[in-house]
C-alpha cells in the first residue's frame, strides 16, 4: 500500500493514479522555522479559506499541485479561488484571482500551472534546468500546518520553511513515494516536515537570498520523516511551453 499523505487540507481529494489518502501518524513532527525569505510563494485559498500553496514563475502564472484543484474527484470552480501574494504573512499579502478557464495541468505529475491577474510585489522563481541529485540540500515553503491531528486548525499565517535532503529513490523509505521512470523525488527530514496546507509549495535550492532555484514541488509526506516533490526538471519543456501563453 502507498503510504503517502498528500499535503492538502480537507478530505476526498482527487489524488494522482496509484496514491492512497490515510491519517498522519499520531507521533508526526511537524517542526520548521519561519522563513525570513521568499518572494515568490503564495498561498492558495477557496472559498477564503487556506488551502496550498504555491510558486510565482512569472508575474502572471503560478504553480502548484494538481490535486490542490479538486474536491471529491471534481474541479475546484475557478470563481472559489483566490492566491495571496507579496508578503510572507498572508493576512498582509495583496489578492489575485484566476483568470477564467487559464489552468493547466501536467499529464505526467502532480503539478498545475494557473494563470491570474497580474500579481504585485512577486519575485518570479528560477527553473532547476537539471535534476536533483542525493545527498543535495533542500529547502521547502508553505503556510501549512503547524500541528498534528486536525491540521486545518493550526495553518501557519506566516510563511514557514522545513530544511530536507534529498535520498536516493530506491531507499526503502521512499516506496510508496518514487517510482522507477517517475517524476516524483524524495527527500528525508532534516529540521521540520511540511504537511497539510503546504502542497504545491516550492523545493528550493539553498543558497544566498535571490539565488535559489526551484527545483521541486512538494506533494505529500508522511508527517514523520519522509516527504515527496515533483521533479521542475522533468516537467521543464511542459512549463516553458505553458507559460509562454
């Protein structure tokens, strides 16, 4: 059985082929710090309330996770939702919208890029042009829970950040999570573990303030020690072509 935990809040979400929803572990650690850093992440709403979060690729586009889009196997209406943008505490941020039927998402990962209204204030992310190798640094972002057990009570108003490694895709703690030909990469908890309200978030690459390079997008963990990102540079060619719209 799959052991993932996708990230999102809420229940009866569509999940990619071959993934099963079950409860975060009772003894999860959810840890991190606040981040002091990250002008392209933005926080995903419906409804008005949080929901993921996301990636600024340019003033205009955004991406995150496919999943965050749908509720009970359905398309989240784009009329329901909203990012906030430009400020690393949200309830500061400046709100944008989707522009009406400009969604699109990747046959090959969880991943979905999302066309809005000029956002303001946004830094774009560089693209990773190559893959992540084991044993790299990681850094992931997102305004998700902070605590276990019902996590749509504890999402985080201040943007947060858990440091990963990257591990290789046939260590026995990623089965579930990589497959041999997938897209998805695997990384191991250093300091903090994203969890719920943190799918779609950016994988950075650390390094100095302005050169960090997105290289994955975070779609799941099992709130203890182990979490799962989508790969940018498997989905590069996807992206540019997208975005260039």
């Amino acid at each position: 059985m799959v052991r993932r935990v996708r990230g999102l809040l809420g229940i009866a979400l569509l999940m990619v082929a071959g993934s099963v929803m079950s409860a975060a572990p009772a003894s999860a650690v959810i840890g991190g710090a606040r981040s002091t850093y990250g002008p392209w992440a933005v926080r995903m709403l419906v409804d008005g309330k949080p929901a993921c979060t996301g990636t600024a690729l340019t003033k205009q586009w955004i991406i995150s996770a496919s999943h965050c889009f749908f509720e009970q196997g359905q398309p989240v209406a784009d009329k329901r939702i909203s990012f906030r943008v430009g400020d690393l505490d949200m309830r500061k941020g400046a709100t944008v919208r989707p522009l009406p039927g400009k969604r699109v998402g990747s046959a090959r990962a969880d991943m979905l890029l999302i066309k809005v209204a000029p956002m303001p204030k946004v830094s774009p992310a560089r693209l990773a042009t190559s893959g992540v190798r084991p044993g790299t640094a990681v850094r992931q972002y997102g305004w998700g829970a902070t605590c276990t057990g019902d996590e749509n009570t504890c999402q985080s108003p201040v943007l947060k950040q858990s440091d990963l490694r990257v591990v290789r895709p046939d260590d026995p703690r990623c089965e579930g999570y990589t497959a041999p030909g997938g897209s998805d990469f695997c990384m191991e908890k250093v300091s903090g573990i994203p969890a719920g309200g943190d799918s779609g978030g950016p994988v950075m690459s650390v390094g100095p303030r302005g050169k960090e390079t997105l290289v994955g997008v975070f779609d799941g963990s099992d709130r203890e020690t182990i979490a799962e990102a989508g790969e940018i540079s498997q989905q590069l060619a996807w992206i540019r072509s997208v975005i260039r719209r």
